[in-house]
C-alpha cells in the first residue's frame, strides 16, 4: 500500500489527460527545432512560440532570454508560500537532426501512434528527447493545479540548445545565478532503465572531442612505386587507435584507470545486447564484465569520424596523411581534463614508425553524480516507487553529459538534484524512429505531481 493516499486520483487524472498530452506532443513534434540551423529557423521559432503560448496557458509568469546565437532559452515561475521550498523543473525544446528520411518509417515531425508488439508507442524527433520530458511537466503541472495546487514555489527553465552544447544558458547561468535559485532541481532529461522500471539516474559522463591527425609523408606518393617502404598514415593511425583497447575491447589509457566496477543496479546483458541492437554471433565488450561497469563506471572511447581517401576516390597511393575523431566519456570521480590529457599522451607515445603525430582537445566537461539519500530526493524516490505500483525505485548511470547540472550545482550548492524522465532504451533517442511510450509520461507525471503535492522541507 503506498503511503500517498492520492496516487490514484493523480493517476486517474493524467489518464484522463491522454488525448491533450497527445496533442501538445503532436504539435511540438511537428517543428524541426534544431538549433543554429539557418534552413530551420522558422522552425526553431515555432516552436519557441509554442513554448511561450504553453507555459504562459499552464499559468506561469514567462521571461525570454534570447540569446546573440539565436538561441531563445525561457525561465517561467509561480510564487508560493514564501517560506516553502524552491524547486526548479527542467526540460529543452530543441532536438538533434532527423537523419536521412528513409530510414524513419513514419514522417518524424508528424507523431504516429502505433502498436509497437508490446503496446502503443508515440513516434516522432523529440518524442522523447526532449519535448516529452516537456509534455510531461505540463501535464503534471496541470494535474497539481486541479488538485489544489502545491505551495511550492516553482521555476520552469526550457532550454533552446542543450542539443548544441548549451551555451547561452551556461552564460546565463553565470551572469544572473539568482535566476536558478533553488532547494530542489529536477531534470527531466533522462529516464527508467526499462519501461516500466522507476529510475533515478545518479551519475552522468563527462568527456570531450579529440581529434588526432597523423603525417608521414609530405604528399601521397604511387603505391607502386614506393608502397611496402613508405610509411602508410592510414595504417599508422589505424595501429594507434587500436592500442586503445584490449583484446576484449575494454579501453585503456595509458595512465588513467578503468577497472572501476558499478555498484548500482547491473545492466542484464541480454537486455543491453537487445537494446544496441548487437548483431548475432558479435560480443559485447568487456570478456564477461556486466555492461554497467563497462558505461557507466569506466572511461570509453568512441572513434566517430574518420578522414582519408574515400573508398570512391582510392587512387594507387600511399596515404600521407590520416585523421580520427575520438569521442571522450569520463565517468565520474575521474577529472575529465585529466584524463583528456592522459589520452593525448597515450596517442603520441604510440605512434608506430615515427609518425607525427597532433591532438586537439575540445568541449571537455566533467561528469557529475548526485547524492539521493537527502530528504528531498527519498521524497522523489518514494513517488516514482508509488506511481508504478509500488516497484522499488532503482538507480542507475547515464553514459551521456549534461553540463548543466554541475553548473545548476555549483550556483546551488545546497540544492538536491534528480535526473529521471520519460526516456528509457526503447525510445532510441537520436536515432530514426524515435518514441516514448505514452504510460512512462503518465507514471512519470504522476510521481512528479504526487512530489509537487506532497513534498515540504
């Protein structure tokens, strides 16, 4: 028996909101709001006037802060008692690109409802990332508003480029902190291990960008002529990357630590290979280690770019020059500056053959990890736990970054902070046929209007 006498009329309430949650989900979907895209920019402002219209209807005091960038960030607030809690909800409008049409089967700025074998999902770009974690909010603040409201004091903050980096709203954070003042931070940016399966996430990678090039001749030379003896810098690099693994594929950096075991919920690896998506007959990384330490306990390194001549341009040449763009994740209680550092030494000290060697570093950010055993986060956690039938609320890691929450922390440092959300592996965010499925934002709604109904200091 839950303890929250007033989970199922919250419940109740929200399921009865089905067809508006749809709707406001359609329409926002229905804008291709990616950010700093000169083709979209009536998109992007579209879907910057729905925001407003939105959260201006839910009965909030609405500020802008456009940005030089473009980008449009929104801070929108209810006053309660003066002596209640301030609790900031978070959640961004904008979304990454779409990718090649065909691969989509359903237009993914138009959300289609359909049977997905286990139940009907919602697809469309942002389904889930984010704008349902927005859909979400709204319905849960509507829900409060028609149970008697909540003495809370609330601010809304919707991003308009967390897909981009986030830079207008790190500066904002800098030049006016008074505008994030708060005790309690939920983001909704995340989500349940499973469907179903109440989660708060407790950790988040940090990482960086790295770009390392290799040059071993002053120009491609005819592989006739001098190829066996000319040192090849498609094969030097390719040499180089391969030393950042083992032979069971866990990475190693020279230096940096990555035995680290997670001890939180495992992640099942029959779950995980189903969830990648990992071919038959092609193991997972790590020889046996659970999936869990292997994302989110353990630096990894992705290669995602990789430059020399394309295979329908091969001339009979030996190549000059190679490079590679390397994505850096750093789990946390590892300092991503560090550890950058460490790789880049790690990629000089073995290059093969005397190649040469350059690394550049970018956009390095620290992980984060939250502490949920204070009052306002077991609240959170008793919620969740409620709102899906009573299930134990479980924890588990994010392999993704989002440097917002060290930066809400450091302005806050008193503040607890959850990651939870509607986001679980079956909506395949970033990918084509993206979806949420409409029960997680109704539980996920629930848990935060029963937290926003219940919760005091």
């Amino acid at each position: 028996m839950s303890q929250f006498s007033n989970v199922q009329e919250i419940k109740g309430h929200l399921e009865g909101q089905r067809d508006q949650i749809f709707q406001q989900l359609k329409e926002i979907v229905s804008f291709n709001s990616v950010h700093s895209d000169p083709a979209l920019l009536d998109d992007y402002e579209g879907a910057t006037n729905w925001v407003r219209t939105a959260l201006t209807d839910a009965g909030l005091s609405v500020t802008e802060y456009p940005a030089e960038d473009g980008t449009t960030n929104f801070i929108a607030t209810k006053a309660g008692s003066p002596d209640a809690p301030k609790v900031m909800l978070y959640s961004h409008f904008d979304v990454v690109p779409a990718g090649p049409l065909d691969l989509w089967d359903s237009n993914p700025f138009e959300l289609t409802e359909r049977d997905a074998g286990e139940g009907t999902r919602w697809y469309g770009r942002g389904a889930a990332d984010c704008k349902g974690n927005l859909v979400m909010h709204l319905a849960a603040l509507r829900t409060v508003q028609s149970l008697g409201d909540t003495n809370l004091n609330l601010t809304y903050v919707i991003e308009g480029s967390e897909e981009m980096g986030g830079g207008a709203l790190s500066a904002l954070i800098q030049e006016k902190p008074e505008l994030f003042d708060a005790d309690v931070i939920l983001i909704a940016d995340s989500g349940n291990a499973a469907v179903g399966v109440p989660t708060l996430t407790t950790t988040l990678r940090g990482g960086g960008q790295i770009t390392v090039t290799v040059d071993t001749l002053k120009g491609a030379v005819h592989s006739g002529q001098y190829g066996g003896a000319a040192p090849d810098a498609v094969a030097a690099l390719v040499r180089i990357l391969d030393t950042l693994r083992d032979e069971h594929g866990r990475t190693v950096i020279d230096g940096v630590d990555s035995s680290a075991v997670w001890e939180g919920a495992p992640y099942d690896p029959e779950t995980f290979r189903t969830d990648a998506g990992i071919l038959d007959g092609v193991e997972i990384m790590g020889n046996g280690d659970n999936p869990s330490s292997m994302l989110w306990s353990r630096p990894a390194i992705t290669v995602t770019g990789f430059t020399s001549t394309p295979v329908t341009e091969a001339l009979n040449a030996v190549p000059a020059t190679a490079s590679a763009k390397l994505n850096l994740r750093v789990p946390a209680g590892q300092d991503a500056h560090e550890v950058a550092a460490k790789l880049k030494e790690h990629l000089i000290n073995h290059a093969p053959w005397g190649a040469k060697v350059s690394v550049e570093i970018a956009d390095i950010n620290q992980p984060f990890s939250t502490d949920i055993s204070g009052p306002a986060m077991s609240t959170l956690s008793q919620c969740l736990s409620a709102s899906y039938d009573n299930k134990e609320t479980v924890t588990e890691g994010s392999g993704g970054s989002i440097p917002l929450c060290t930066e809400l922390i450091e302005v806050n440092p008193h503040a607890e902070l959850a990651l939870y959300g509607v986001e679980e592996p079956l909506t395949v965010i970033h990918s084509a046929n993206e979806s949420v499925d409409p029960h997680e934002i109704r539980d996920v709604a629930t848990a935060e209007a029963l937290f926003l109904l219940n919760y005091t200091m």
